[in-house]
C-alpha cells in the first residue's frame, strides 16, 4: 500500500468502528484486522487496537454521560471490578492457551442473537432486576472484565444483554453502561500493553481520531433513535461476529 495512503485509511477504519462499536459493540472486527493487514505483530496489533479503541469508548462514554443516558456515580463498583478482571485477563493472556475460548465464544453470542431474536420486548424499557447492582459488578465486572483483558471480541455484546436481562436496564441505558464497562477494560488493558512496549502510537492515534468522532456520531444516533434502531444493528453485529469467530476456528 501506497505510504500516503496508510494514515487515511486507519482514519476511515477508525471512524467506522467507532460508529459500529458505539451503537452495537463489534468495532474489533474490523480495526483489527486492518492493523494485521498493515503488517503489525499479533501482540502488536491488539495493543495498538487498544490504543485507538480507548477513543471509541472513551467518546461515547463521555456523550452518554453528557446526555444523561448513564451516571458514573451509578456505575464505580463496576468499573472498579471491571477494571481488576482486565488486569487479571492481561496477565492470564500471558499465561494460558485462549484456544477453548475462541471455540466456546460463537456459540455463547449466537445463543445471545437467538434470544434477542425470540424476545422482541427485550430492552424496549426499564423493567424489574433480577440481581442487585453491586453483587452484579462484583460477577460480570470480574468476568467479562478478565474476558476483555484475554481475548475480547463480543465483549460489548455480553455486557449489554447482562445489563439488560439481570439489571433490568432498556437496551439504550444498556448501551450506554457497556460503553463505560468498555472503556476502563481498554484503557487497563492498554497500560499492560504500554508497559510492555507493544504499542505503535503513531497509528494507533490516527485511527483514535477517526474513533473519537465515529463514536460520537454513533452515540447520538442511538440517543436520538432509541431502542428500534439498536436492535437490529445490534443482532446484525453479534451474528457478524459468530461467523468471523466461527471462520477463523475453522481455518
């Protein structure tokens, strides 16, 4: 690829998942996959996709915020729990296969798209917790959490239908809260990465900026237009990523 071609195109990828990851999770599949493309090492790769993913995240928090949609006083058990399991998951990576991961998790997600699918009053608004708050964070803070920190991808998805199912949160309030869990999971998971010199900043920021403003396009789009525009951008991303996770198993 022509050099001055490069930057452009992190920026576009960037955008792009920004925009994807803000309404429905999923922005990975194709900001990773272009950082490979690109030439970048494995580890290299995610670290720099944790870079430029701590934009994406960090925007759509911030105008979540802004808006009124989440409240940060109402989320610090979580983003304290969620940010010791993406330690945890960090140094784990380090240690374990993640091979019975990547052969479990499609088939986690595509059960989530399938009850999504038979439930279409799921999220539609607020309804009655199944659990209380603080033992919730305490479970899936640590969990999906260290999930993030190891592997990653659908992340945003199992926070949403988590959020939804046992806080009783409609799938907009859902949205937004996956957006602050995703944000202290990236932004923890990326000082490992940092400390461990396997960041490339120059792309990684390019393609930040190009998150920054995706996310908060995305945002707004989902603010404005609510849970009958989520919905199918959201089951159309979980069922995209079974497959690219079921693809890559396979090869």
């Amino acid at each position: 690829m022509a050099p001055e071609l490069l930057l452009p195109l992190l920026f576009c990828a960037g955008f792009a998942a920004g925009l994807i990851d803000s309404i429905a999770g999923g922005g990975g599949l194709i900001t990773v996959p272009v950082l490979m493309g690109i030439g970048l090492p494995p580890q290299v790769a995610l670290g720099t996709n944790k870079l430029q993913a701590s934009f994406g995240s960090g925007s759509a928090m911030l105008h979540f915020v802004r808006a009124g949609s989440v409240k940060l006083g109402d989320c610090w058990y979580g983003i304290l729990w969620t940010a010791i399991g993406a330690a945890l998951g960090v140094w784990a990576v380090q240690l374990l296969d993640a091979t019975l991961l990547k052969q479990l998790i499609p088939w986690l997600l595509a059960a989530i798209a399938v009850y999504t699918l038979c439930s279409p009053r799921l999220g539609a608004e607020d309804s009655h917790a199944r659990m209380n708050p603080m033992p919730f964070y305490l479970l899936f803070g640590l969990s999906i959490g260290f999930y993030d920190g190891f592997f990653g991808p659908g992340t945003g998805s199992f926070w949403t239908m988590a959020l939804m199912m046992l806080l009783g949160c409609s799938m907009m309030r859902a949205t937004a809260t996956t957006k602050v869990m995703n944000f202290t999971s990236n932004f923890v998971a990326l000082l490992f990465f940092l400390s461990a010199g396997q960041v490339r900043f120059l792309e990684g920021l390019v393609m930040g900026g190009g998150q920054f403003l995706g996310a908060r396009v995305g945002s707004r789009l989902v603010i404005t237009r609510g849970t009958a525009f989520i919905r199918p951008v959201f089951i159309s991303m979980v069922l995209v990523l079974v497959g690219r996770l079921i693809y890559l198993n396979i090869k």
